[in-house]
C-alpha cells in the first residue's frame, strides 16, 4: 500500500473533526453582527401585506450554503405576513426557489397565488431585471406553473417596481450586482441581499454607500438570522461544522509555519 | 465591406440603446421594453444553440479521437436526456427532471464545491507561509477572519473579532471600491471604443 503523505492526513483529519463535531452536536453560542440585525429589522419594518420579490440568483453548488439562508429569510418574511414574488435570474436557482419558498409557505399556511407567486426563471438577468422595471406581467406573462400572471389576486395591483417594497436577492456570485446597478440606480427600487459567505466583501462598498439596503450571508448569517427570529434550522448546525474547519485551518497555518521558521533557521536563513 | 455593415450595425444600435435607456419618453420606453423583452431572449436563444452545437461537435470529435471517451460520452447522454425529459414530462414539481436535478446534479455539483474545502486545508498547510512582510500581513488578515467568522465568542477574545471586522470595513473595503471604480471605467470606455468603431478586435482579422 502506498504510504500516505501529509496531505492524505489533513485531508483525513478534516473529514474526522467535521463528523464528530456534528455528531457530538454541540451547542454554540453566537452573537448577532450589525449587518444580519439590520436586515432583520429591514423585514420587521415592512408593513403587513406588502409585496416582495425574492430572486434566487444561486447555482445548485453553493446549495448547502444557500438552503439555510434562505429558509432563515423565508420563514420571517412569511412570519410577518408580506406577500411574496419568487423568481429566479439563474436557471439552477429555478427549481430550488420552487422547492424552498413552498416548503416554508406550507409551514406558515400560505396560499399560493394570495400569499405569495412562484414566476420562475427568465433568462438574461440584466434585461429581465430592466423589462420588470418597466412592466412584470409583460416580463412573466405566465407562473412557473403556467397560470396567466393576471389570474392571481396578489398580482392585481403589481405592475412594475413602484408597486414593490423591495428585491431581496439570494445570490451566490456577482448577479446582486445587476439588481443594485439596474433595480436600485434606474428603477429605485430598494434592493437587499443574502449572499454566500465569499461574496460579502464584495457588496461591502455598496452597502456602505447605501447603494444595497441590507446584507447578511454565510452559514454565520444564516445561523445568526435563525437566532434573530427564535427558529433552529441548519444554519446553526453548519456553522458548527465550518468553526471546527476554521480552527482546524487556522492550527495548520500556524503548524506550517513553525515548521517553515524552523527549517529556516536550521538551514542559516537561506530558505 | 462586411467588416462596415457590421461596425454601422454595431454603432447604430449601440447608440440607439444607448439613448433609449436615458430617456424616458413613452415610445423610447416601450422600444426598449421590446428589445429587453423579445429581441434580447432570442439572441440568448441562438447564443445558446451556438454553445450546445460547439459541446456536442468538440465531444463527438474527441470521442473519435478516444480521448477521455467515457467521460464525453456521459456529458452527451446527459445533454441528451434532461431535454428529453423536460418534453415529455416538464419540468415542474414532481417531474423527472426535476428529480434528475435534485438527486444527481445538486449533490454532484455540491460534492465538487465541498471538495475545495479540503484543498484549502492542505493549501493552508503547505503553502500559506509568511515568507515576505506582505504575506506575514495577508496571514494575519486570513486568521483574524477566519477565527473571527467562526462562532467563538467567549472563547475568541472581542478584540479579535473587532480588528477581524476593521480589516473588511477599511482596507478591504478600499481595495474592492478601487477595483470596482475601476472595472467601471473600464467598462465605460471599452463600451464607447467599441460603439465609435475604435476598438475593431471583435470582428476578427481582415482574412
């Protein structure tokens, strides 16, 4: 059998650390950063019965992220009785916006077609972002199940952005973008974002101008949003997972480099 | 005299939506709601046959050649046969396409994103050493974030979490506002050079 070498161990020593500690299943404490609190006051301040589009703007990889996030947000928009405008910008993010937006509208006892409206996905995001802004039911004629987009009461009264309280993107690359730079700048709608924990520095600036509303993202996000509106979910428990494999990174940053300095000075400084 | 026709088709509407974007006269809107509509999905539609007529004829030729054949193969059935049964079938609810997308795509493409945890692992062992002062820099940027982003609090003390959370908010934050500007810039005069005929790479060469 050929000899494992160190990086069959780290690999090995990741995978063990990860299944115990989801197994040991223990409880950890977070707190709550500003940008998730802000977001989850942005959904609290919307008066009852006002209308949301939801884009999922995700790819099916980036799922095990996206899942918990959203959830976490569904369930407190649902909770607070906004209608709700599923869509989706990216093809993948089709099927599983369906998937999770019914799945937490059956937990609230939401109808569909009063309480909230699945569009589905429309292909070229920069100009479906555009033709909404100038008429959604000329943009999705018809539902993601094939209803005419005239026949749901929700949808009477909602012909373009104005009629909107805000976007909230869930994104898991740079397609946020085209809502802040298209929604937000051109239409003035008021555009939000869930996004992956790999994006966030990317929508820090236009968070800081103000240009993007509100922010949170990350299994940390997802988890910090679960603790926010009083509901366990997988956020939490992932995040367990992802702080065992931060500390484990973190120990093999500093092993590597004692080795390194060793080595360095055993060797005179010329490494 | 091809090369012409395509630079004053370019031009001509490179300027029109250009102009119809700011405007906000009532034809102006309707045109471009038209355009963004109708014209932009059936250009999408023909770059899409364009990209699925390139896979198949680069797979089928590599499968001539035996390169990787098992492997091109599975992407031709697979190409094949969602399509297949999205007609039959469709593709909402319960479908079995949306089955094959649940069950075999998502854990498939979920399985290779996961896999980049383990390579930053064994990345963070073997390479991430603070040879230089700006590495030393980027390591304790990369530690202060990643302890900070894990839920440690009473373990981590605040202070970490607090320069963790300055890192972002200054000096990554001006580096992301500069690329931004820049990429903005960039975009903004590429797009012009392009319109006035300046920039005439897209056509390809004079043969």
């Amino acid at each position: 059998m050929k000899r494992l070498n160190s990086r069959h161990w780290i690999f090995s020593g990741l995978f063990a650390i990860v299944v115990i500690t989801m197994a040991a299943n223990v409880n950890l404490d977070m707190r709550v950063s500003p940008e998730t609190e802000r977001m989850f006051n942005y959904i609290d301040s919307l008066p009852t019965g006002a209308t949301v589009i939801v884009s999922f703007d995700h790819e099916a990889s980036s799922l095990p992220e996206i899942r918990p996030i959203a959830l976490a947000l569904l369930r407190h928009t649902f909770s607070r009785d906004l209608n709700l405008i599923g869509i989706a910008l990216l093809a993948e993010g089709t099927g599983i916006g369906y998937r999770l937006m019914t799945q937490t509208a059956d937990e609230y006892d939401k109808t569909y077609g009063i309480d909230y409206v699945y569009l589905g996905f429309k292909p070229q995001y920069i100009a479906a972002i555009l033709s909404m802004g100038e008429s959604i039911p000329d943009t999705y004629p018809e539902d993601y199940l094939g209803y005419a987009y005239r026949d749901h009461e929700m949808l009477q009264n909602i012909k373009n952005y104005n009629d909107i309280a805000g976007v909230i993107s869930i994104a898991d690359g740079s397609l946020t973008t085209h809502w802040i730079e298209y929604g937000a700048s051109r239409y003035n709608v008021k555009v939000s974002a869930a996004v992956t924990a790999a994006m966030m520095t990317t929508y820090d600036p236009y968070l800081a101008s103000g240009q993007l509303h509100a922010m949170f993202g990350g299994l940390r996000g997802a988890a910090e949003y679960e603790k926010l509106i009083g509901i366990g979910g997988s956020g939490k428990r992932s995040m367990l997972a992802q702080s065992v494999a931060h500390i484990y990174v973190v120990l093999l940053i500093i092993v590597g480099n004692i080795i390194y300095f060793r080595g360095r000075r055993k060797d005179g400084g010329s490494s | 005299m091809g090369r012409r026709i395509a630079q004053i088709i370019c031009f001509a509407f490179g300027a029109l939506l250009f102009a119809l974007y700011f405007s906000q006269h009532p034809t102006a809107r309707s045109l471009n709601t038209a355009v963004m509509i109708d014209y932009w999905q059936i250009i999408f539609a023909i770059t899409l046959l364009v990209g699925v007529i390139s896979f198949v004829r680069i797979n089928l030729s590599n499968i001539r050649r035996g390169d990787n054949r098992p492997y091109r193969i599975i992407s031709l059935v697979g190409l094949a046969v969602m399509p297949i049964l999205a007609i039959i079938w469709g593709i909402k609810g319960n479908s079995p396409f949306m089955w094959m997308f649940e069950y075999v795509q998502v854990p498939m493409q979920s399985t290779v994103f996961a896999l980049l945890a383990f390579f930053v692992a064994s990345a963070s062992f073997r390479g991430f050493r603070a040879r230089s002062a700006p590495a030393a820099v980027l390591l304790t940027a990369a530690l202060l974030t990643l302890t900070s982003r894990s839920s440690l609090e009473g373990i981590v003390p605040q202070f970490i979490t607090e320069a963790a959370d300055w890192v972002r908010g200054n000096p990554s934050m001006a580096a992301r506002r500069a690329i931004l500007i820049g990429i903005g810039l960039g975009s903004l005069t590429t797009s012009l050079r392009v319109i006035l005929g300046i920039e005439r790479t897209w056509l390809g060469s004079d043969k």
